[in-house]
C-alpha cells in the first residue's frame, strides 16, 4: 500500500507541476508518471552535492600541501642566500667556516681545497640549498646560490 504525498514534479520541458502522486510503497518502486520526482531529484542533488564537497576537500588538501611545500623551498633558499650575501670580499675561507658554524649551517667536510667552500642550509637530503663561494690570495672571488638535491 503506497500513500499519496503532494509534491511537485518537474518536467524537463516546461514548469513543474504539482499534484498528489503516490510515493514508494513497501516494494521501494517510484510509481511517478512524469520522468522525475522531486524526491527523486532532491537525492541526486543530494549525492553530486556530496560528491562535490568530497572535491572540494581533496582539491584543498593537494593545495594546502603544494602550499606547504612551496613555503618550505622558499624558506630553505632564503636562508642559504642571506648567508651568501652577507660574505664579503674580504673574508677569509676559516672565517666564513666560523661564521658558517655560527649560524648552525653545514660545511661541507669533504670541502678541504683552500679554493673553496660549500655551506649548506642543513644536512637532510631534501630541500637543500649550497652557498658556493671561491677564493682567489685568500679572499672571496666569486659566491652563487644553487639547489644541492
């Protein structure tokens, strides 16, 4: 036995008409005339509504994390070039070593050639940044920020 609701149907070429018509029974078969009903309708809005905000969240997270990581290499590169640009011409190779050490960055150890020196933002194998600076008598000659991952 199925029970007459009121409610409107909407007809795809023109405007909704309203009307008693009998909604799902106890067998759960729609018995509306016109092609949809509008608790028919209203559960597919419901579920492309649900599927939406499921993109919605997802397409946030992925931005949040490009966000994050975009942050992160900004962060890394800062802090390798405000070392390099605050070496000056004359300084010597230990003292841009002690000077490294002081700031908590890494000296390369493998870095022993007195024409050179390599100071890393950090040890960890990612997002990691070098501070190349060659020395010519003694003093700077040349200094460049690059990527070292």
């Amino acid at each position: 036995m199925s029970a007459l609701i009121p409610f409107a149907v909407l007809k795809p070429e023109g405007p909704a008409i309203a009307g008693p018509f009998p909604f799902p029974g106890a067998d759960g078969l729609f018995e509306c005339s016109e092609r949809f009903c509008l608790a028919e309708l209203q559960g597919v809005l419901k579920r492309k509504e649900a599927r939406m905000n499921t993109l919605g969240k997802g397409l946030a997270a992925v931005g949040l994390l490009l966000g994050a990581t975009y942050a992160i290499e900004l962060y890394n590169r800062n802090q390798a070039e405000s070392f390099c640009g605050s070496v000056s011409a004359s300084e010597t190779r230990d003292n841009v070593v002690t000077r490294a050490n002081s700031h908590g960055l890494f000296v390369s150890p493998l870095d022993t050639n007195e024409s050179s020196v390599l100071v890393f933002n950090h040890r960890a194998p990612m997002w990691r940044y070098a501070c190349d600076i060659e020395f010519k008598a003694g003093k700077v000659s040349s200094k460049k920020v690059f990527s070292a991952d």
